[in-house]
C-alpha cells in the first residue's frame, strides 16, 4: 500500500511534468500553483508566453528569488513583462536596476506614471532617465518636457535649451522651485528669461519676477514691465546687486527718477 509521502511525491512529480509540458490556458492555471518548483518549472517550457508571465506576475506572492529568474528569461526582454516584473513588490535592488536599462527613454517615463508606483521604483526609473538626457536628442527632449515629472524637468531646465525650456513651461509637473533655480543658474538668457516672463503662469509668480531682475540676461523690457510691480525700496536695493550689469542698473535708476 503506498504511503502518503509516495502520494505526495507522485503529485508533485505530475505537477512538474505538466508544468515542463502544457500550453495554452492550461499552462495559466499551472502559474497559479503554489509551489515554487512548480514556477520554476514551468520557465523551461517551451510553449511559456509573455500572457502567462503577465498573469503570474500579478501574484503578490512570488519570492524575490522568481522574480531574478524571470529576469534572466529570454521573454523580460520585453517591455511589458519587464515593467511588470519592476512594478512587483518583491523585486530586488539589483534587479530593478539590470531592468531599467533595458526600457527605453519614454518607457521610463511611463514606469514613473504607472498606478500604485512604489516611490522608490519611480526614483529609480527619474534617475535612469536623468543619466541619459546627454546623449537624448533635441527632439525627444522637447518631448519629454511636455510630459516629464517634477524632477527630471528640474534636471532638463538646467540645459537652458530654449525649446526645451518652452516645452516645460506648460508641463502642470513643473515646480516654481524649479524655475527659480534655473533664473538663479548660469544657464539662463535672454530669450529663456523671456519666456518665462511673458509666460500667462510664472509671469504671476512674485518670487519668479525678482529672480528676472536680479538675473544679468534680463532684457530691458521686463525692466520696464516688472518694476512697477516692485516696492521702491526692492527696487533700490537692485542698484546694489553684483549681478547685475551697469547698463541694468541705469534702468533702475531712470524708473526710480
């Protein structure tokens, strides 16, 4: 008479072999065997699909160990199965990092976007993003500005290319903090500084209009513009400012005269 343990050796060896085995919908019920050998099993076959990676990854109970072996399938080469297995709880650090390089720039984008993103992933995804804006071209930096977060804009702005700059402005992620540093930077001109200023949104903002006056690019026009909005005695302190040009400061002086 055979005994339990023979039982449970002849079904788990049946439940290995149809994992080896099966396609189709029945290799998705396989992914949902509670085993691990089962999973890992089930990565040898030859019929296993990006649909069935896809449904087992959306097991909150998969080992971190599963996970670095679907990283190193042949089928994690695929962008939707590498962002599923990046959006899993249970990834690993240096897993998380092999997978960002292989996303391309806007799929990095769109990891940052993804619902119930865990803050570090999309830390992780911004960074890789910032790491290959040099070697991005104009045309996908234009892009890119007009839909990246709060972060990778911040990092944008301080190329002070002026189309990308102007993509920017009308991105709702872009922070004043972000703006203000770039009028504070050594990147900024003329024509970016008029951007700003006659932008219908960062033209409102006070702390934006003093960074234009205190910036040496600042062409004459917002002088004339932003001044008279400035209390006289901000105005007069302009005259002291060292980064500003003499020229500039004769502006001052002829609105304070």
């Amino acid at each position: 008479m055979a005994t339990t343990t023979d039982n449970l050796d002849a079904d788990m060896v049946a439940r290995l072999k149809r994992a080896l085995t099966t396609d189709g919908d029945d290799l998705k019920e396989v992914m949902k065997d509670p085993a691990s050998e089962v999973l890992h099993a089930a990565l040898k076959n030859i019929a296993l699909g990006e649909e069935h990676l896809l449904a087992v990854l959306k097991r909150r109970d998969l080992p971190s160990a599963y996970l670095n072996a679907i990283g190193r399938h042949k089928l994690c080469e695929h962008p939707r199965v590498c962002m599923a297995t990046l959006s899993h709880p249970a990834v690993s650090a240096p897993l998380v990092k092999k997978l960002l390089g292989r996303l391309h720039l806007f799929e990095l984008l769109n990891l940052c976007y993804l619902p119930g993103q865990s803050a570090d992933l999309r830390m992780a995804a911004e960074l890789a993003i910032i790491q290959r804006l040099p070697m991005v071209p104009l045309g996908n930096r234009i892009t890119l500005a007009r839909r990246a977060t709060a972060t990778v804009l911040a990092s944008l702005l301080k190329e002070g290319q002026a189309q990308v700059v102007e993509a920017a402005l009308n991105n709702p992620k872009l922070q004043e903090v972000a703006l203000f540093q770039f009028l504070n930077g050594s990147t900024a001109t003329a024509d970016t500084i008029s951007q700003i200023a006659r932008h219908p949104r960062w033209s409102q903002r006070v702390n934006l209009r003093r960074a234009i006056l205190k910036n040496r690019h600042t062409p004459r026009v917002w002088f004339i513009h932003f001044l008279p909005r400035l209390p006289r005695t901000e105005a007069r302190n302009l005259l002291h400012s060292q980064s500003l040009t003499t020229r500039q400061k004769q502006w001052v002086r002829e609105f304070l005269a």
